[in-house]
C-alpha cells in the first residue's frame, strides 16, 4: 500500500489545481481572479473560481464555488480537510468571513493555504473563524 501524500505535497497539489481554476474566473469589473482548490477527507478535488457580476452582490467567491461544486457532487455530508485560494495579483488574499464560515460548516478541523502580507500561510479554519459555529 503507497503511503499517503506528504502535506507538502498536498499542498503544491491544491496551489496547482488553485491556480488552474483561477484561469476561468470571470472578473471583468475587478480584473482581480481568483482561484480555490479543496481536497475533501476522502480524497476528492474540487476547484472553483469567483464569478463576478454587474450586480456586485451576487458576486460568487472562488472558496464558495469549490465548496458548492464538492457539495453539489459527494452530497451534504462532505468534510473539507484543506482548501487553497490563490490570486492573479500575487496579492495577500485569505478568505472572506461569508467564505470562512462555509469552509467551517463542512471542515472544522480543515487547513486553509493562503498567501498573506507575511508570505504563505497553512492555518486552522479555527484561527480564521473564531467561536465558528454549526447548528446541529
């Protein structure tokens, strides 16, 4: 039996499929693309990029769209174990709170890869989402 991926591995893993992903984003008003990769606790890989639109607030986020596309697939009982999100501006980019809180809702324990002004970062949803929470 192959040992399982290295977290070094699965990292480069995600910021490959993340930067794939990024390539399809529609962002004619920000020009700012953005992709996500998710690996859930099964071993599925699911991407996404954000869909920008002429109403701003409809707008859809790269790290909600591969949460969706994962749940739409495997079915509500998903379990992220890690997501990355990068940009087209190599510009400091963690998730947003809307985002935070889905991520949360089906990883709790799950890692988020993410460039921040300090340089890349691998934390815990828990340090991004504090006090996050799931009804039950």
């Amino acid at each position: 039996m192959p040992s399982p991926p290295s977290k070094r591995a699965t990292r480069e893993r995600l910021l490959e499929a993340a930067r794939a992903a990024m390539k399809n984003a529609y962002a004619p008003y920000s020009k700012f693309r953005v992709g996500a990769a998710l690996l859930t606790v099964s071993g599925d890989l699911f991407t996404g990029c954000n869909v920008e639109n002429s109403s701003y607030g409809v707008t859809n986020c790269a790290e909600r769209t591969a949460v969706f596309s994962a749940i739409t697939r495997l079915g509500p009982t998903t379990k992220i174990r890690a997501i990355a999100v990068v940009n087209n501006q190599n510009a400091p980019c963690s998730p947003c709170g809307a985002c935070r809180q889905v991520i949360y809702e089906f990883g709790p324990k799950a890692s988020v890869i993410f460039l921040s002004a300090s340089g890349w970062k691998d934390l815990p949803i828990e340090k991004l989402l504090p006090q996050g929470f799931r009804l039950q």
